[in-house]
C-alpha cells in the first residue's frame, strides 16, 4: 500500500468515526424533538411538584421529578392547543450516564393570558397538572 492510500484512508475514516461517535450522542439527546410527544416520558411516571404562572413577564415554570431511578432529564417540549398547554418530558438513560439528575424545571415563554389548563403529556397518556381556578392561578 502506498502513502497516499494511507493517508486518503486516514482522511476518509477518521471523520467518518468522528461524525459516527456524534451521531450516537447526539441524536437520542435531541432527535427526539422531531417527533413531538411520541418519545416523551409516560406522565404516570412523573411527579409534579410546584407551578408558577407569570402573566406579567410571559412565562410559566414547572418543577418535578420521577419516579424512575436509572434515567436522566434531557429536555421538554411543549405545544399550545388553543387554551391548553401540553408539556412532554424526555429522560433517557443512554446519555444520561453523566448526570442522573431526574429533577426537572421547565421555563416556557408564553404570549397569552389565556391558558385554562396544562397538561403533562407522553405517548401512553395525559395527566392534567393544573386547570384554571386551582390555587396556582395568578388571577384569583
């Protein structure tokens, strides 16, 4: 085998394991994204703690944790479905491995004083977390 064998060899398959060792990271972490709540924890699973609605500066924050002992909080993703909010927690234990921290505070912007009800949401199900009259509204 001659030297530029070598090195063309060397130029193609290092970038490609490069590019191959991202992927495995990178795509589980924040892939998920794509598909909406279809990846998103089962909320059966998760514990809701505390809720802070803010009108005032346009954003709502949700605090919880899981039941679930093996695996880490990656991320959320929320939709606004007229007046209800929709919000999906992704854990995942693959990438997860360097922070098993099961917590979550999620911060969402918002833009409308007109949310009724929030909802927890994965691909098994839903669980209502607040509804408009509850103790967390900011209007009462």
């Amino acid at each position: 085998m001659n030297q530029f064998n070598v090195k063309k060899i060397f130029f193609i398959i290092i970038p490609m394991l490069l590019f191959a060792s991202m992927a495995v990271y990178v795509a589980p972490r924040y892939g998920w994204r794509l598909f909406g709540f279809k990846y998103c924890e089962d909320p059966s699973t998760l514990i809701f703690e505390q809720l802070a609605i803010d009108y005032n500066n346009g954003f709502i924050e949700i605090i919880g944790n899981t039941t679930i002992s093996f695996t880490a909080y990656v991320g959320s993703t929320h939709k606004l479905s007229g007046t209800t909010l929709y919000v999906g927690m992704k854990y995942n234990s693959l990438t997860g491995f360097s922070n098993r921290n099961g917590r979550f505070e999620v911060h969402i912007p918002i833009e409308t004083e007109r949310i009724e009800k929030i909802i927890l949401k994965g691909k098994q199900g839903e669980k209502i977390i607040w509804e408009k009259g509850e103790p967390q509204d900011p209007q009462e």
